[in-house]
C-alpha cells in the first residue's frame, strides 16, 4: 500500500439549503483527481475528502491518502 499525498483546498461551497458553507475537497498530487467537495472543515470532513478521492483517483489503487502539510 503506498502512500499518495493530496493537498487540501479549502474553499466555500453553498449546501441543499443555499447556504454558504465552509468546505474542503482533496486533490491527489500524483494525478490531480480531485474528490467531492465535503462541507465543514473540521478533521473529519479532511479525513472524508481523502476516503471519497479513493473513489474519483482515476488508478484506482488501493492507496493510502495523506494530507500533504507541504
Ligand atoms: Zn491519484
């Protein structure tokens, strides 16, 4: 299993009820897919957008999605 290291974009999404929220979606560094955009930004809401790229990371390899601080 090899690591894959993404970088975290914060950014403002709008939710089902048209309001403004904060939100992230991870980019993988590797190839540039990116996930879904996940309100809050909060650990979880990280740990969320890393899980959901496994699915839109065109290799589809079984890797380890990491927070690149760099
Ligand atoms: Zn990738």
């Amino acid at each position: 299993m090899a690591v894959v290291w993404c970088d975290i974009h914060q950014i403002v999404s709008t939710n089902d009820d048209g309001y403004d929220v904060d939100s992230v979606y991870a980019e993988c560094k590797k190839c540039g897919a990116k996930s879904d955009e996940i309100w809050g930004t909060s650990e979880t809401s990280i740990n969320r957008a890393l899980m959901n790229l496994k699915e839109s990371c065109p290799k589809k390899e079984n890797n380890f999605y990491k927070e690149s601080k760099f």
